[in-house]
C-alpha cells in the first residue's frame, strides 16, 4: 500500500476512486429522495382521486334513499351546479325504460350488488356513467374525468411535472397529467394503485424517468474538486513526509558508512604502523645489549636507550589500545534474518532521487518470485547494497543517458541468497580487477578506495562474500551472497 502511494499514479487513482465513490453516493441520495417524493405525490393523488369517486357513490346513495313526491321538481338536476365534474343526472321511475339501453344492464347489476354500479366509460372523451338501481327511482350520473381531478390540491404541478399521471381501465386510458418528455435511458419509477371504489374500478397509474441530464452534476464535480483539493495536500504532505525521511535515512547511513570507513582508515594505519614500532623496538633492545658491553661509562647512553624502549613500548601500547578500540564487533553475533527483498527496495527508495536525476530506471529480475530470508546485519546489508547502486550510478555518468542499464536480480545459489547488480557502465579495467576491493585502491579520480573495501569487509563478516566481474557486453557485476536464514537443504527436510 505505502508503494503504490509513492507513485503519483497511484494517487490518480486514488482521486478517480474516491470521486467515483463519492458521485455514486451523490447520485443514489438524489435519486432516491425522486423516488421517495414520487411515492408520496403518487399516494396523494390516489387519495384524493380515491376521495372523489367515493363522493360519487355518496351522491348515488343520497338519491336512492329521498323519496321524491308526485310532479314535485326534479331536485337532483341542481346537483351539476354544485359538482362541476357530474354533467348530467338521469332517472327512472317504476315501469319505465332508460333512454340509453345500456344503463339497464348496470341498473341490474347494482341491484344484485346493492350498490353503484359502471354503467359506461369513454375514455377517450374522458366521460363515464355510473347507475344505482333503487325503488322507486334509479339513478345515473353522467360524469367528466378532467373535472372530477381535485387540481387545487393536486401534489404536483400538471404543465410542469415530470410525472405522468393517468387512469386506466380495461385498456382504456385517460391521461390526468401529461409529464415531462419521456427519456430512453435512466431510472424509472412506477406506482399503480386501484382506487378505493368498487364501482369505479379505476387504477391510478404514475409513471416518471429520470434521466442522466437531471443528476446533481453541479454537487458532484464539488465533490471531485473537494476530493482533489485534499488528496493534493496528502500527497504533498506524504512526499514531505518521505523526503525527510529520506533524508534522515541517508544521514543515517552516512554516519554509519563514515564510522566504518574510519574504523576500516584506522585499522589499516594500525597495523601499517605496528610494523615498523616493532623494528624500532627490537633495534633499541639490541642497542641496548651492546651497549652493555661497552666500557662503564655509558650509563647515561643506557638510561636513554632505555627510555627510547620503553616510549617504543608505551607507542605500541597506545596503537593496541586504538585498535581494539576502532575494531567492529564480531558481526556474526549481531546478525538475523532479513529479507532481501526488503532490504533492496529500501535501498531503491533512499537512490530514488538519484535515479531520476540521471535518468536511470533500475530493472528488477526477482528469479525467486518468494521472500528470500538471509542472516546478516540489516546496517551491514544496507549500507552495502546503497555502495554497490551507487558505484553502478557514478559508473553510468560516463554512458549518454539514453544508453544507461541497470539491472538487479536476486536469487537462491545452493544455501546462499545472491544479490547481483549490474551496469553497463565502462567497466573495470582487467588489471584493476583483481585489486578491486583492497583497501584505498580507487579506480575513480578523487576516490577513497574504501567503500569496496568496507562492503567485501561486512560481507564476509556476515558469512557472505562480494565479488566482482566483466559483464557482457560491458559493464560490471557485483554480485552478493549472504547465507539463508533456513538452508536448502533444511527446507527440504522440513
């Protein structure tokens, strides 16, 4: 994970998921609260159609039950000027006949049911009729659609909601409210619910899509920009974060890597010094014997000769006592196991600046495709893998860019991991080679000639060797190999 966020392409991503996410979710609430409020205005309008054709069975009933006198007005005629949606009011006394031959079937009807009954619909004229039969006095209303809707307090608006709204029966359809243009692709909602009537035995019906132009995009590109503005902090506040690391890292092994150089500068200045302290220790002694046979008189040439041994000796002290001072500790004892793996993408990343300011992209051969775990000091096996990229980097500064190769594999060799890195840099000479990790011997001007010298030092510390080669077709290879923390042969026994 922390790889991947290194990468600015992997923050792309990150800003593509969660922006993704984020409009989703966005884009789901919008939808869903369109959902719910067509639900609700669905159910209002069901409610309220429900309410006025039950009223019409209320009418119905009304003039069943009155008991109009002989030659006495008509007094249902006055009903169309207080219900604006029944345009006409028809009955029929005992013996009589209906002037429409059809409402007879439905009179019938509603007198087996004993209740209203549909006589006729007319959809498309947006008319219906609706007969009780009673005694003495049936009864038909003759009723318009488009009036009986309840429009002062219809939920929506009819010229500009997107509903549509109709009632359907028997495949007839009368359309209440026409809603916005239908869309080919997007969500769709329906509600379809029978009114509250037995004699009108209409569905309700609303229909809406909503399409992809009616999502909030205006909230989702807030969104996107929101998401940037913070991904873009945590990206610069990472990238802080890893630099100074970096940064603390490479001081780090700096310090180590000048400790060692100087402890590997002392031992050699230690043992070229003893050397000649011991001749000048032998030769005062000898002195000294001889100058015991002398005449009596040289005591003070003796009590000289004496003091020059023994500051020799006490010169000989001191040195002993410098190097076992700068002496390293036994790394055998410190080491444990480490990932190879690891230890070289640590590595990478501490060098990536270097890579990229010489414009060199590191190829990775992992032959093992597995962790492979060797014993060794992970400062020791750090700092050698940061020398030998190093050395690869400075050799390629000699190579134009666009002909600069660096490849590292790793692998298993019997019980050792082997860590190999190769450039195809000018190589090293053949008469350089041999002499190639001998202490302050630099085949680079301004050079040490210790930092080979301290890897091959660590790696054999550590039970491990360095060597190195001619690659082909130029170049060099330095190739590592550190014991397993688990040998073959005891994986296979295991």
């Amino acid at each position: 994970m922390r790889q991947w966020l290194r990468t600015q392409g992997g923050w792309w991503l990150a800003w593509l998921l969660v922006t993704g996410a984020g409009a989703a979710w966005i884009a789901r609430a919008e939808i869903q609260q369109l959902h719910d409020d067509f639900e609700v205005n669905g159910r209002i309008a069901h409610r309220l159609m429900s309410q006025q054709v039950v009223q019409y069975d209320a009418v119905l009933a009304t003039l069943a039950l009155l008991e109009p006198m002989p030659g006495a007005n008509q007094p249902e005629r006055r009903l169309p000027s207080v219900y604006p949606s029944i345009l006409d009011v028809q009955r029929r006394e005992a013996g009589a006949d209906w002037p429409d031959p059809l409402l007879a079937p439905a009179e019938s009807r509603s007198r087996e049911l004993r209740r209203p009954e549909l006589a006729t619909s007319d959809f498309a004229s947006g008319r219906y009729r609706l007969v009780i039969g009673s005694v003495p006095t049936s009864y038909a209303l003759d009723i318009d659609l488009a009036t009986a809707v309840p429009w002062r307090d219809w939920p929506m608006d009819p010229k500009t909601s997107p509903v549509r709204v109709t009632l359907e029966r028997a495949g007839q359809s009368f359309v209440v409210q026409p809603g916005g243009p239908s869309a080919r692709n997007g969500w769709r909602f329906d509600f379809r619910k029978a009114l509250a009537s037995e004699s009108q035995s209409f569905d309700l019906v609303a229909e809406r899509v909503v399409s992809w132009r009616e999502l909030p995009w205006g909230l989702m590109a807030a969104w996107a920009v929101a998401a940037g503005v913070v991904l873009t902090g945590a990206y610069t506040l990472l990238r802080q974060r890893i630099a100074r690391r970096r940064a603390e890292e490479l001081l780090r092994l700096g310090q180590v890597a000048r400790l060692n150089a100087l402890g590997e500068l002392a031992a050699g200045m230690a043992h070229e010094l003893n050397q000649p302290l011991t001749a000048v220790l032998a030769n005062t002694q000898a002195a000294q014997r001889l100058l015991n046979e002398e005449p009596p008189e040289l005591a003070t040439a003796r009590t000289a000769m004496r003091q020059a041994a023994e500051q020799a000796r006490r010169a000989a002290d001191v040195i002993g006592r410098l190097r076992r001072v700068i002496a390293r500790p036994d790394r055998q004892a410190e080491t444990r196991p480490v990932v190879l793996q690891e230890a070289l993408r640590g590595a990478l990343h501490l060098l990536a600046p270097e890579f990229e300011r010489r414009a060199v992209s590191p190829a990775f051969d992992d032959a093992a495709h597995a962790p492979i775990t060797v014993r060794a000091d992970p400062v020791a096996l750090e700092q050698i893998v940061h020398n030998l990229l190093m050395n690869a980097l400075q050799a390629l500064e000699e190579v134009p860019a666009d002909e600069r190769g660096l490849r590292i594999s790793t692998g298993r060799e019997g019980d050792h991991g082997v860590l190999a890195v190769t450039d195809n840099g000018r190589g090293i000479a053949p008469e350089a080679l041999p002499r190639i990790f001998e202490p302050f011997f630099s085949t680079r001007e301004g050079g040490l000639g210790l930092g080979l010298s301290l890897c091959e030092t660590l790696a054999v510390g550590m039970g491990g060797s360095l060597a190195a080669e001619h690659a082909s077709p130029r170049g060099a290879r330095f190739t590592l190999r550190l014991p397993l923390a688990i040998s073959a042969s005891s994986e296979r026994h295991a």
